[in-house]
C-alpha cells in the first residue's frame, strides 16, 4: 500500500488552486484516512462492495487514493468500485479532475453534491473542517443520508482538532471513538447514527438588525450569518461608491455585500460569485430573503474565471489571507488579478484587508492608481482605478 500511495501522492497538484513550494495536494490525514479504511475493509468491518463517500477531498488525493489502492492486485481487503465524492470548494472540484487525467484514472468516481454523494454510503471518508457548523451539516447529512450502518472516518491535523468536534459528531451517532494519531494526524471513528430532525439544521436565517438584512448562511459559510468585520468596515464606504450597471461581489460568502450594494443601487445587476457551494448558495437565499433575487445573480466559479473580460464597472473584494489552515497571501492576489481582468477600463476595485498584508503595491501594478479609502486599527480600504488596456 505504501508503495502505491508513495508513487500517487507526489505527482498530485493544487492547481488550479494557488501553488507554492510550501504547499502541496496531500497531507498526513489523507495517508491515515486511506490506511484505516484499507484496514476496514481487510478485517471485514466494511464489506465488499460497500458504498463508498468522500466528503472535503481537498485535491483527489483521497479519491484518487482509492482507486488506486482498488486497482493494486497486491493490496489486500481494497477493490476498485464508484466512489461518490463531494466538494464545496470548485477548485477542489477542478483539481480532482486535473489530477484524475494526470495519473491516467479517469473513472470510478462521480463528483456530486452532498446528500447525493452520501445516498446509501456505507463508509465515507471526511476530512475534518475548521469549522463546527460545516461539521454540523455534513454529520446531520450523513446520519440523514448514509446507509444504517455507516462507518464514518473523520481526519484531521491533530493541532486543528477539538473536544468541540467530538461533540458535534455525538450529537449524531452513537458510537464517536477517537483513534490512535499517527504523524501529526487523528481519526474520529463514528458509527451508529440516530435519528435526526425532520428538517435539516441548515441554512441558518437571522436578520441583521445593524444592517436591516436577512441573512442566510450554510454551515460551511466563514461568519457564518454573522457580519464579518472587514465587510462591516468597506460597508461604511458604500455611499462613496460608484453607481454602475455591473457590479461584482468577488468571494461573496453569504452575500452581503452584493445584497447591500444591489439594495443602494436598484437599477444595477450585481454577479455573488464564490469558488464554494456552500456560499453561491447562501448568497442564493440571502438575495431571496430580501427581495434581490431578480438583481442578483450568483455563480460558483475561480476568480470570475467563467466571467468575460472588461464587463464589469465595480468589483467589491473582502479577499481571504488564508490557504486552508496556512496564512498565504497569494489567495489575495490571484483575485486581485482577476478583478483587473474583469474590470472594464475605468471600472473600480474596491478592496478591504488587514493592513499588513500591504496589498496596495500590487493593487497598483496589477489594477491601476489606488487610493486609500480609510483605515482603521485592523483594516485598510482602497480604491482602484483600471487603467486603458493598450
């Protein structure tokens, strides 16, 4: 098995995720997840031909992982089989793909959204979110959705763990069994699902009464319903902001600030755009809950990388500073760079960020003339202008 694994995992890429030499397509936890269910599956806990799920695979290396150990003759209590996978993020979606072709394993799996992909699974392999209420959606949809005797193999970075997931996944079966770590990474092993609500946990609707907005959120969703508090501090600048008939929310989360934007500005059409499932369709229902759905439009899609060149008069950008549990700037900038692509001549970057991230250098270069807007303790907001293309 190691020999298999060994040969796979270094020939995966992150692409068309961010690439950096500090940064690669497979960790410890997709190693561990992969042994524990081979043993699984040799000791005859899991059965032959047993459903299997992957939920969270970050690149393929779980997936791909799979299958290659199911095509190895040499490796005992593993056969090959449709595995059913789901993905929030598009890029997870796309690097599967990508690295599928790469290794010449082109079948055997089926990229689905979530209750779909757990329909019927008996075992599924997850790796751990950062987040408790993503946690709390994907364990209600597998109790929900998985076979009675599902075999749940949750993994995650031992110093990204807490008793809270421990929690969370009780709350759903009956048998939770933390297992040995091994290099750094741990499994939760849980079985026995009881029997839940008659309507799924999420999204979760509140109504923000600072901004007089109804906000829908699915568990996945960074801030949940909450206003995060770089959104919070670009919001006080909306009444400086351009009145366009296209406008773009780039990294849309919940919708916001595509909802606040649209409210202000009737006569414009603003595109929510995200790489994650989980928030396209938040901003989905939080465009619905307050009467926008006919203004907003919502895409899951790369950096906008489906969305024409120079269309766009204003793009709004809360960029993340992080890649995964790693703090990256190059997040920031990749979307940077494709709001310069989308913005027509003249069009506005609106960005806000931590201040030491010291984006404005490449706002300039990549953008146009950038001014600063306002900063505050935390936060700064610039403003930039795309210059003519030549």
């Amino acid at each position: 098995m190691q020999s298999t694994l060994e040969q796979l995992f270094p020939r995966l890429r992150r692409f068309p995720d961010v690439e950096a030499a500090n940064l690669q397509a497979w960790d410890a936890t997709d190693r561990l997840l992969l042994d524990t269910a081979a043993e699984l599956r040799a000791s005859g806990v899991i059965a032959p031909g047993t459903r299997t799920a992957v939920v969270g695979d970050r690149y393929g290396a779980l997936t791909l992982g799979l299958l290659a150990l199911g095509r190895d003759n040499g490796t005992p209590g593993m056969q090959a089989g449709t595995v059913r996978v789901h993905e929030d993020l598009v890029t997870g979606e796309r690097a599967l793909r990508h690295n599928a072709e790469a290794v010449g394993i082109t079948k055997g799996f089926d990229q689905l959204p979530l209750d779909a992909a757990l329909d019927g699974a008996g075992l599924v392999l997850l790796q751990l979110p950062r987040s408790l209420a993503e946690l709390d959606e994907i364990a209600d949809a597998v109790a929900r959705h998985a076979a009675p005797g599902v075999v749940l193999l949750a993994g995650g970075r031992v110093k990204h763990m807490s008793l809270g997931m421990n929690a969370v996944l009780e709350r759903y079966f009956g048998e939770v069994q933390p297992q040995l770590a091994r290099q750094k990474s741990r499994i939760l092993l849980a079985r026995a699902p009881k029997a839940v609500a008659a309507a799924p946990p999420f999204p979760v609707t509140e109504r923000n009464a600072e901004l007089d907005l109804t906000v829908c959120a699915r568990g996945a969703v960074f801030s949940g319903t909450g206003l995060d508090i770089g959104t919070r501090f670009l919001l006080e600048f909306l009444p400086e902001m351009p009145a366009v008939r296209h406008a773009v929310d780039l990294g849309c989360g919940t919708g916001i600030l595509a909802a606040m934007y649209a409210r202000s500005h009737p006569d414009a059409r603003v595109i929510a755009t995200d790489r994650s499932a989980a928030a396209v369709e938040s901003a989905r229902e939080t465009a619905r809950a307050n009467g926008l759905d006919a203004q907003i439009d919502v895409l899951q899609d790369d950096a906008m990388s489906t969305l024409p060149d120079a269309g766009a008069g204003l793009v709004l950008l809360n960029p993340p500073f992080h890649l995964g549990a790693a703090v990256h700037a190059g997040a920031g900038l990749k979307l940077i760079e494709a709001a310069a692509r989308v913005l027509a001549p003249g069009g506005e970057l609106w960005t806000v960020f931590n201040s030491h991230l010291q984006y404005r250098p490449a706002l300039e270069r990549l953008v146009g003339p950038t001014r600063e807007v306002g900063r505050n303790a935390k936060f700064t907001v610039t403003a930039s202008v795309r210059t003519a293309r030549p």
